[in-house]
C-alpha cells in the first residue's frame, strides 16, 4: 500500500489538521497524564472540548418564535470491538432560550458521573 500521508502538512485533509493543531495547544493536559489510558482519557476530553467550542461557535436561537428553545447535547462516540455495541457517552445536555440564558439539564437527565 501507500506510505501513511504526513497528516500534519496533508493539506487535502482539513478536519485532521484542524484537529492537529487544536490538541498541539492542549499538550500540556496530555503530558500530565501519568499512563497511557489516562492520556487517552484525557484525550477524548480535549478533542470533546475542540468540537463544543466549534459548536458553541455557530450555535444560534435566531429561529422560530420568542418561546422556541434549542436542546443541545454533546459528547463521546465510543466505538467498540465488533461483538459489543458502540456507545454513546453523553457529557454534556443543555437548553438555549432566546434570551441568551442556557439551563443545564445534564444531572437531571443523566444524572452525575
């Protein structure tokens, strides 16, 4: 097959340089982690953290009615071997009203972790 592209300069794949370069400035959290499950831990935290900043980014309530109300949830894909079921691991469930004020629903969904 075809040597792997460096991802860092292959300038056909966005998302991953995209991704590069955010988890590059989050280094230092990873560097702390002490084993390497953690540091994988650690890095589905920050790359969870790079798409709700993303979001956050384009996110809007410019829509609908004075009452209308935006439900977002954020989290974790999990994919696993083939004999388990993937998972979907939710970190965060907010609404949006139109007054700008956000309501933190996640406890209350699913509880605490």
């Amino acid at each position: 097959g075809k040597p792997m592209p460096n991802l860092a300069t292959a300038t056909a794949d966005w998302q991953m340089n995209f991704l590069i370069q955010e988890i590059g400035k989050r280094m230092p959290a990873l560097n702390a982690c002490a084993d390497g499950n953690e540091k994988q831990a650690e890095l589905a935290r920050q790359t969870h953290q790079i798409g709700k900043d993303m979001l956050e980014q384009c996110l809007s309530t410019n829509f609908g009615d004075a009452n209308s109300m935006l439900f977002v949830m954020t989290g974790i894909q999990i994919n696993m071997p083939f004999e388990f079921e993937d998972y979907f691991q939710p970190l965060s469930f907010e609404v949006r009203m139109k007054d700008g004020s956000v309501i933190d629903l996640y406890q209350e969904a699913f509880g605490t972790w």
